[in-house]
C-alpha cells in the first residue's frame, strides 16, 4: 500500500513512468488493455475507408484517402511498440499475443468501427465526427503519466487534425452541392452522431475503468467532460454545414454555458460492446483472413531481420 500511495504521489505530481522504472502491476495492466486497445481501433478502423479507395469521386480523394489509411497503420504500429514496452514476462504484452486477443474477441476495440460506411457522405462523417471525436481524447492523452503513450499520441495527434479537415471538406463540398448531395451529408450526420458520442465510453457512474484512469494520470479528463466538449464544439460546425443535429433535445443552456443533450442509445452500445453491432462480426473475420492468407508476408519479414541481425554480430 505504501509503495502504490508513492507511486500515485509520483504521477500525479506530473512525473513521467518509463519502461525500466518499477510500477504497480495494476498500473501495467491497465495501460496493456488501453493501449494495445487504442492500437486494435486504429488498424480496424482503416477497413471502412478502405472499401471506398476505388469508390472515391476524385483522384485527388483517392490520394488523400489512402495516405489517411497509411496514418492509421502507422499509428497502430506506434501504439504496439508501446504496448510491448510493458511486457515483463508476468504481464504478457508482446504485439502477437494482443492482436491475437483482439481477433479472438477478447480484447475489445472502439465501438465506432462497428458501423457500415454506406455512402461517400460517410466517409466524410467518419473524419469529421470520428477522427473529430478522437483527437479530443487524444490530446488530452498526450499529457498521460507514460512516457511511450504519451510519445506516440504526440506524432498521432499531429495526424488526427489533418485527418479531421479532410473529412469536414468532403462534407462541406457535398453541402455546397445539389440537394440530392446534402441529403446524404445529412444521412451521413444522422447515422454517426450517436456512436461518435459513444466512443467516449459510459457515463462516468458506470465506468469502472475510468477513475482508475484517471487517478494513475493515464486519462486526464472523464468521459462526460469530454464528450460535452466535444458537443459544443461540434454543433457549431454543423450549423455552419447547414446541417441539423438529429436530437431533439438538444439545445443551448445560458447557466452552464454548454448545449444540453438527449440521452444516449447505451443498449445499442452495450449490444455493440457484446460483439453484436451491424459490422462486428465482418470486421473480424476480414482481419483473420488477412492473418490467414497474408501469414507469409511476416514470416518473410522475420526471416530477413533474423539474416541482417546474424550479418550484423558476423562482422
């Protein structure tokens, strides 16, 4: 008990934990899952955008599309190489063994990635509200307490707001267009509004992992709190768009200074958090197949470090 009160004394004085420095067992666990889940959501997320390469209206679209794709493969291979840094031999964190996690359904990944992306208008929802929705958690993760963490979300974050940008233009061109094309960006508002605010996680009274977070400095902001920034933030730039956000109740409160909101659908997220949303299933089995039929390409990789790293002692 004496070490933990030491140990909290420490990170919340705003001190840095590194790989080598001893820490709480509970504190290498908590950052294995949330981390190593960060990564999963980055490397399925890039699979609805990827469906539309091809579809994309333009080739300036394609472009940018694929190179947000590379971001994201990029981005999860940071957060592997981070999750691995807590492996000590008690706590399993190697970059197989998490993955493989993943794909048995073990470990979780953002509920977000579970939705269809039916439209180009889609796509542009996905960057603006999702990607929008991300970098609100995420700058608050670059001041975590883990010096790995916090590292990637730096070269994350500088990413996630180009990512953002091009989403909301997509929007933005198709509201400027025919009517015929605002609908679908109004479609698209309307089928990604809720599960954007539900990446944010439970209401902060049913979130057990949340606290925890909180007091080890590895989240800095409870899930309310960002989820009302993010709101206030956001409706402003969908009235600039034109575009009608589908609650009822919302509206802005002068005492508060925020917009007050409906309630959220959380049996729908709970249901997605079982593995029952719309896309759960597909998603996974689409990464197993990759597992499966593109095993070589690992394999090939390994085999070559093995050969460079015998060359390297050699000489």
């Amino acid at each position: 008990m004496e070490h933990l009160e030491k140990f909290l004394a420490y990170v919340q004085a705003e001190n840095k934990v590194e790989p080598k420095d001893v820490m709480p067992d509970d504190y290498r666990k908590l950052l294995v899952r949330q981390i190593s889940q960060h990564a999963h959501s980055e490397i399925v997320g890039m699979l609805p955008e990827a469906n539309w390469i091809t579809r994309a209206p333009s080739l300036r679209r394609k472009m940018a599309l694929l190179a947000k794709i590379q971001d994201e493969a990029g981005h999860g291979l940071y957060l592997y190489a981070a999750t691995e840094t807590l492996n000590n031999g008690e706590i399993v964190a190697d970059r197989d063994s998490t993955y493989n996690d993943m794909l048995s359904g073990k470990a979780k990944y953002s509920s977000i990635f579970n939705y269809p992306a039916l439209s180009w208008a889609d796509i542009g929802a996905i960057g603006w509200l999702v990607d929008g929705a991300a970098i609100m958690n995420q700058v608050m993760l670059m001041g975590n307490s883990y010096g790995p963490y916090s590292r990637a979300m730096v070269r994350i974050c500088k990413e996630e707001s180009f990512h953002q940008r091009q989403g909301y233009e997509i929007l933005m061109t198709l509201c400027r267009g025919t009517k015929e094309q605002k609908d679908l960006a109004q479609e698209a508002l309307n089928r990604f509004w809720w599960p954007a605010l539900m990446m944010f996680g439970p209401n902060d009274d049913a979130s057990p992992n949340s606290q925890k977070s909180m007091n080890y400095r590895v989240k800095r902001e409870s899930n309310d709190s960002l989820r009302q920034r993010f709101i206030d933030v956001t409706v402003p730039q969908a009235e600039f768009l034109g575009l009608k956000i589908p609650d009822g109740q919302l509206k802005w409160n002068e005492e508060t200074g925020h917009y007050d909101f409906g309630e959220l659908p959380w049996d729908e997220f709970m249901e997605v958090l079982k593995g029952n949303g719309p896309c759960n299933k597909k998603r996974l089995e689409t990464k197993r197949k990759a597992q499966r039929e593109h095993s070589w390409v690992k394999e090939a990789a390994m085999a070559y470090a093995s050969k460079m790293k015998t060359a390297s002692i050699n000489n």
